[in-house]
C-alpha cells in the first residue's frame, strides 16, 4: 500500500512513522511536509486547500491511500474530490467536516443528538454583543465560529476581555460564539468512525495555555500526555456510547456520514461528560502521544475507515505505559513567531518536527510557530514525563520556550474527577 500524506506538522511526522511500521505500507509520500519528514517519506510540493492539486499528486505518486492530515483541505472539500478520483482517502467529507468548521452546525448536531454541551450563543452583530454578553459569566468563553487554529478562543473571568476579542471577531467579519463555562479537567478522545461504526483510541489530554500552570494566550497546543491515571475505563466507555456514537448516527441521519478521525474535546465535570469541541482530524499535539504507544498496523486501521471495513478490523492494541509530548515554541509564539533561527540537537529519537526547514546551506531552522514536538516514553507518566525533557535538554532553538509542566498535574495527583 503507497500512503499519501497531506500536511506539514508534527502530526503528519507522527503518522508517517506510525504508517511507516505497519509491514503492508511499501511507500510513505509527504506533501508539502517539513524538513523531518522529508528523511522518512518522498516529499511533494502542493496546495492542501486544492483538490484539484491534490488528486494530481495522488495519481502522480500512485497513492492508493491518502490521509489529509489538518483541518482545513477537509472543511473545503479535497477528501471528496480524492474520492472522486477513485482513490482511497482517510478524511471526511466537506460536509460532515462542518462538525469542525461551524460551531454553529456542531451545537444543532449535539442538540438532535441529545449530546451534553455548554449552552451557546451566536452573535454576528456588533449591536447585539453587549446584551449577549450580560447572558454569560461570571467566567466567559469567547469563540471564532470558524477555524482558528486553537487560537480563536478566550476563556476570562475579565467581561472586558472577553468584549475586547468579541469585538475583533466581529470586525474581521467573523461571528461569535458564546458559551457557558464547563467545569472539569478536559479529555481528548480520538475515534475512527465509519458511518456508524466507532472506534475509540487512547484518551489524551492536551495543555493549549502557552505558560507553565496553565497561564497566557491560548495556543494550538503546547503539549500532551496519554493514557489519562485519573481518568477511568467505564468513562470513556461513557464517552463513546453517549456522545461519539450518537453524533456519528446523527450525521448519518443528516445524509453528512463522517468517515475519518472524529475527535472529541470534553469537559469531564460533576454530571459527567460534555463536549467543548468536536474536530473532524487527529489533533495535535495529541496525536504524536498517542500514536507512540500504537501496536497496531496504522495503514490497516486507516484503510479499513477510509474503505468502509471498520468494523471488521481487530480492535487496535497499545503498548503498556506512558507518553509525553513536549512542543518547542519559536520566540513570540503564538503571536507572530519569529523564524530562520538555527536549531541544534534535533537528531534525537522522538523528535517530530512541525515548523521547520532547511536553509540554504543545509542547515535545520525553524519555520513556524510550533517548531518541533518532543515525544518521551516510559513506564508510567512520570518516566515518559523524564525521556521528553532529557531529550528537549539537548536541543537549542534561540528564542525557543516550552512548558516545563505537561502532565506534572497528573504526575502529582492534582487532576480528578
């Protein structure tokens, strides 16, 4: 089987090395990719937003699998121009990735779906955002209703702030989302669904506060852990049965059948599980923690979604133990991140990269926001916690920041239901 990757970040290196063990895969492609995926897979140029580019590459590499890694090829359509093609492609259809790229369509399908939710509101008028806002508080949950990258969002017990990038919103053109608070830690549960088949992976938590104790801006993540100590078997259980297989159903129902990566972001509070957020593609930097404790051959269970056969796959098998992934960050990230700085000790095993290049003399610099992933494994959290930041010790980014925390709340016994 030739795979056919689309993306450029941490989260596609992750997958071409998961994909990379599985015996049936001959050949890993990656487009566009960075400068570590280009030591494991034959690398391509292309537009991700472009169908059109998209299938020509495919058919140009003979792909008989693609994987549209990010989020935003999936919200305009290239999976179904993939299909079209007549190949095979992990990813769902424009359609059914509105459970992403609206907030607005995922709130009426968690409602048919009789799915917990924080209670919202959609405001696109400027002249309607004081008396939304009186509604909500005292803390305030501020959304891009569109894709933002994990960045479109604030949560402020601040009514000021939370009018301040309201009203950024809506000046861009873009309409507001307010919601209720949640209580509880969050969960990050990855599922393959085909149609109506469901297909839980590990549960992971990600950090998206670019500051160690979860303080400053949000970020796209800066971090994860995964299997969850505090998190117990019959909740995810819970999770899938209540909330994942009826979303699924409901978009069967709605004629928007997902086939693809379903990701649910919930808050596990005093009445149990409530969704913040549902993804329609493997986050990061969850995924490069999950994926590192896959025994399971990827193609297999990728294929199986993308061909319709889920559900006639052996359940995937894990590695007993822990990871831990650790985002190194360029300097002002995640504001305007600064670029071309060198980077040494990168070489490392568990090293993906994300935002990086090579210069015109060969050298690694970086090239983006998050710059490079740092996976660790071990025993348990606190082991996996050790390999990441021993590895991450001998890298230098100048300007380069990381948390010092990820996973150290669940090390130390304060994350609980």
């Amino acid at each position: 089987m030739r795979v056919l990757v689309i993306g450029s970040g941490a989260r596609e290196h992750a997958l071409l090395l998961a994909l990379g063990r599985d015996p049936a895969v001959t050949a890993l492609i990656c487009a566009p990719g960075n400068a570590g995926t280009a030591k494991i897979a034959e690398q391509h140029p292309v537009d991700v937003a472009s169908g059109e580019a998209v299938v020509a590459l495919a058919q140009q590499v003979e792909a008989d699998l693609v994987v549209i890694g990010p989020e935003v090829p999936l919200v305009v359509g290239v999976a179904d121009a993939v299909r079209a093609a007549g190949i095979a492609c992990f990813g769902p259809s424009a359609d059914a990735a509105r459970i992403e790229g609206s907030k607005a369509f995922a709130k009426d399908v968690m409602a048919a779906a009789g799915v917990r939710t924080a209670h919202s509101e959609v405001v696109d008028n400027p002249a309607n955002l004081d008396e939304a806002l009186d509604r909500f508080g005292p803390n305030w949950v501020v959304k891009d209703d569109g894709l933002a990258a994990g960045k479109g969002v604030v949560v402020t017990t601040d009514r000021d702030a939370a009018r301040e990038h309201a009203a950024e919103l809506l000046e861009t053109g873009h309409p507001v989302l307010l919601e209720s608070f949640l209580d509880g830690p969050e969960v990050s549960l990855f599922c393959l669904v085909d149609g109506e088949t469901v297909v839980p992976l590990l549960p992971a938590q990600d950090h998206k506060r670019v500051g160690d104790g979860d303080t400053g801006p949000n970020t796209g993540g800066m971090g994860a852990y995964t299997p969850l100590p505090w998190l117990p078997a019959e909740t995810v259980t819970a999770i899938v049965d209540d909330v994942v297989k009826p979303v699924a159903a409901e978009l069967v129902r709605r004629g928007s059948t997902f086939s693809g990566l379903l990701y649910a972001g919930l808050a596990i509070g005093k009445e149990g599980p409530a969704v913040v957020e549902f993804n329609c593609r493997f986050g990061d930097p969850e995924t490069q923690a999950v994926l590192a404790l896959l025994e399971s051959p990827l193609g297999e269970l990728l294929n199986a979604t993308a061909t319709g056969t889920l559900a006639a796959v052996a359940a995937p098998r894990w590695a007993d133990g822990s990871a831990v992934t650790v985002v190194l960050a360029a300097e002002n990230y995640p504001g305007t991140p600064r670029t071309g700085d060198k980077i040494t000790g990168a070489d490392a095993g568990g090293v993906l990269h994300a935002g990086t290049a090579l210069d015109a003399d060969g050298a690694l610099v970086s090239a983006g926001g998050r710059v490079l992933s740092v996976v660790g494994t071990g025993a348990d959290l606190t082991a996996a916690r050790d390999d990441a930041y021993a590895t991450l010790d001998a890298i230098r980014l100048p300007g380069g920041h990381f948390r010092t925390d990820i996973g150290l709340g669940a090390v130390e016994g304060r994350i609980g239901i």
